[in-house]
C-alpha cells in the first residue's frame, strides 16, 4: 500500500501539571503549551484527564459517608469555582489557542453542568477544531471508585467521534474502556 495515501498526523501528548484549582491560570498555561506543540509542527494536541482545574487525586473533599467535614465543603467550593462552564470565556481561550496553532486539541476538564443543576460536575473532553471550534464534549460515563463522589455520569448521549481530514478521532476518559 502506497504511504502517500494516508495524511501525515503529528501529534503532541502533553505531560504537564496543571496550575491547582486555578482555571484561569491553567487555561493561559495551556494556551502557551499549545502554541509550543505547534511549533513543533503538531496538529493533533492531546491534554490528560481532568487537566483544568485539576485531577483531584489523594483528595478527600471532607467527606466519610454521612457527613462532610467544614474544610472539605471549602475545598469543595474552591473546586466547583475553579471548573470549566462550557461554553465560556474559557473554552473561547482555548478555542483561539488551537485556531492559532491550526491544529486540533483534546484537553480534559472539569465542567460544571450549566444547563440543570449547576451543582454537578463533570469529567469532560472537549475537542477543538483548528478553526478554533468547540467541535464536541464528551463526559465521563462511569467515575472510577471515589470519583463518584465529585463527578455525576455522563449519558452517553455527548459520546463524541469527529470525522477530520487526520482520520477519525473520537476518545474515552481514563478507565471507561474498561468499563461494562
């Protein structure tokens, strides 16, 4: 089979640690990262679970079933004011980001649910368009373990697969692969 029949993919994984609970200070550090992994020529920039604010790991929020402590609560809130309403001031930053760098970017959030209830949060992806576009969310269908306590589950119905002139890209959040 001829090679020349297949687009040429570049793409970038960022390993880097986010700015803790701080969603306008990791959006500014992702749109640099950004405009980094298209200098180097990626068109297909990848960020981790959760990266805006933060992937919460070793946090307890307070909370044994049954009740939550005071600091937790603050935590908590600190938290919840620190997530990704979609679509937002910060989603537009991250849009002109991957615009500039013409290039497609998956990056994980924590998005507070601005539709219903705005008081649950989710695990998201969310994928731009190198015209800067959100082009699709997907949240997490099934938290792992104590993730349950912080984030709802998703629907399925934000599943999400983006035919692109790179191939098809769709994606899963961590352990949902390994989830029935």
């Amino acid at each position: 089979m001829n090679n020349n029949t297949f687009p040429q993919v570049k793409a970038a994984v960022v390993q880097a640690a986010p700015i803790l609970f701080d969603r306008e200070a990791t959006v500014e550090k992702t749109c640099r990262l950004i405009a980094e992994a298209a200098t180097q020529g990626a068109n297909l920039i990848l960020f981790p679970e959760a990266f805006i604010p933060a992937y919460p790991r070793g946090l307890t929020f307070g909370t044994v079933v049954g009740s939550r402590k005071p600091a937790g609560r603050l935590t908590w809130e600190r938290y919840w004011a620190n997530s990704v309403d979609v679509p937002s001031s910060s989603t537009d930053k991250l849009g002109a980001a991957a615009r500039e760098a013409k290039a497609y970017v998956s990056i994980g959030v924590i998005e507070r649910d601005s539709e219903f209830s705005r008081g649950t949060l989710y695990c998201t992806q969310l994928y731009f368009g190198p015209d800067g576009q959100l082009l699709g969310k997907h949240r997490k269908l099934k938290p792992t373990a104590a993730e349950r306590l912080i984030w709802g589950e998703g629907d399925g119905s934000t599943l999400t697969v983006l035919n692109t002139e790179l191939g098809v890209i769709g994606g899963l959040i961590c352990w949902e692969n390994y989830m029935p």
